[in-house]
C-alpha cells in the first residue's frame, strides 16, 4: 500500500519527479515502524525523530502529516490482522542543478506499508564484522538518511561471508552498529550500548531497551567498545523496529550463547509486552 497526498491507494507506484533530490542526491530521510492491529509501535517516538531529524537537515517537516499517513496505512492493514512495515519518507524535494539545497524547499512526504514476518521478531541472526567504516565524523551517521550505499555494500559481503547481517566499527575502532539496527553487549548485570557519538542512530527500540533494563534487573550504559570489548560480552543482541530484539549468536567465528541467556530473555518479554501494550494487541499477537 501507498500513502501519498492524503490518499492510501494499492501498490507502491507512483509518479516520480526525476529532479526530487531524495532521487538525486539521497537528500532525505527514512523511517521504518511496525504496525499491528492498526496501530503503530511507540509512534509518537518514530514522528519525533523524523521531524527532529529534517530539522537536523533543514527540511520542513509537519508531524501531523506523518502521523496522518502512519495511521490511515497501519489501519487499512488494522481490519486484516496484518503485520505490517511502514517506511514512512520525507525528502527535500525538487529542485535545480547542484548541491546547494533550494531556499524555500518543497518537500516530498510518502509512505508504503508492507507484510512485515511474524518470524522475524526475536529471531537470532549471525553477524559478520565488515571492514567498511561507519563515519562517526558525519551528522548523518545519527540520521536514517536516504544514503544506504555502505549498508547495502556491507549485507552483500556479509549475504556471501554466510552470515546474516553487518556489524560496522567506525574511524576509530569501536563498535557501532549493524546495517540495520542498534547492538548491545551484556556484561554481567551491566547492559552496554555504543553512544550515539560513536556515529550511532538513536534507534527506537534501542532507548525503549535503555528504558526497560533497571526493570529487568540491569544497569544501563552508553558507552564505547572495541570490537575485541563486545567480544568479551556474555551476550550480545541487536535492536530495531521490526526485528525488535534478535540475539547474537556469532560475531565472525565467535559463538555467543546469546539466545538463552536469562537477561535476553527477561529483556524480550519486556519488549513484547511493551509493543503488544502500545498497538493494544495481545502478547501473542507481536511474536
């Protein structure tokens, strides 16, 4: 399904301006939310960071008007009891030839909506660390911008290695993220996240985690890790909306008994309770 100029409409074609930046140049910003029984998870939390983020960039932005399309493409799904992905997508706009971004933009706001497998949340994944750099030194590396091209370089390589997804380090060799997802590394009852400064997007199910760990008995930290620190954890596990929290079992070649580990697993009951909760769904219903 679309959204695009107030209207759900089926399929996902619609006209193109071949001059909208978000086309040209990637000028632009992404969300990715899950929506079940109508309703999308924690979606106040995912207009935020997308009206936050063009801020970041200088492009207008109007809540309202993603909240209107989150909604009308979570509840034309709501009727069905689908599960759904919803990409919510905002660029710059057209423009003229060249970098600098128009004075009075005219943005482009649409949205698709997707069958999003039940299977997929909480599943373990193998991770497989890349030797492309995630540029902490680039404010777009806290923004979903348009701009994929390392991720998508990173999945092929890991796709081929056997392996499930990336992991990135970033210019100085600590650990940031995967290509799609924040990570996180038990060490006893201190759970570890890498700062946003380490060139890390404030993921929404990552600070739904940070929020939930004193109730499952652990001690929240942001802070930066080496690879051979994440190496070192008890478990290991990544976050993002539709996935929610899937367990590490490898890095490389090294095993992680991440899947059973009773802080994971208290951790994802907490998560599904807190979705189930936000989409008034039943528990059953998220995974």
């Amino acid at each position: 399904m679309l959204w695009r100029d107030g209207a759900v409409v089926p399929g996902t074609t619609a006209p193109l301006d071949l001059t909208d930046r978000g086309l040209t140049l990637g000028d632009g910003l992404f969300d990715t939310a899950l929506a079940l029984g109508g309703r999308v998870a924690f979606a106040e939390a995912h207009i935020a960071r997308l009206v936050t983020s063009a801020d970041a960039l200088g492009i207008p932005a109007a809540p309202d008007r993603i909240r209107e399309a989150m909604r009308a493409l979570a509840g034309a799904g709501g009727g069905t009891g689908e599960r759904l992905a919803i990409r919510t997508t905002l660029t710059r706009g057209s423009g003229p030839r060249g970098l600098k971004p128009p004075e009075d933009p005219s943005p482009t706001l649409f949205a698709t909506a997707a069958p999003s497998a039940r299977s997929a949340a909480f599943a373990p994944l193998r991770l497989w660390p890349t030797s492309i750099a995630r540029n902490d030194t680039s404010p777009a590396a806290r923004l979903k911008t348009l701009g994929y091209g390392d991720a998508v370089l990173a999945a092929r390589d890991a796709a081929a290695a056997g392996f499930d997804e990336a992991l990135f380090c970033n210019t100085r060799g600590r650990v940031a993220c995967a290509g799609t997802g924040n990570l996180f590394g038990l060490f006893g009852e201190i759970l570890v996240t890498p700062p946003l400064t380490d060139g890390v997007l404030a993921g929404i199910v990552r600070a739904e985690i940070l929020a939930l760990a004193a109730g499952c008995g652990l001690r929240a930290e942001e802070r930066s890790l080496s690879l051979p620190d994440l190496m070192g954890a008890e478990a290991v596990f990544l976050t993002n909306s539709l996935r929610l929290l899937a367990p590490v079992t490898a890095v490389g070649e090294t095993a992680f008994a991440s899947l059973g580990h009773p802080a994971v697993v208290r951790l994802r009951a907490a998560l599904r309770e807190s979705v189930a909760r936000a989409c008034g769904v039943t528990e059953e219903s998220v995974a």
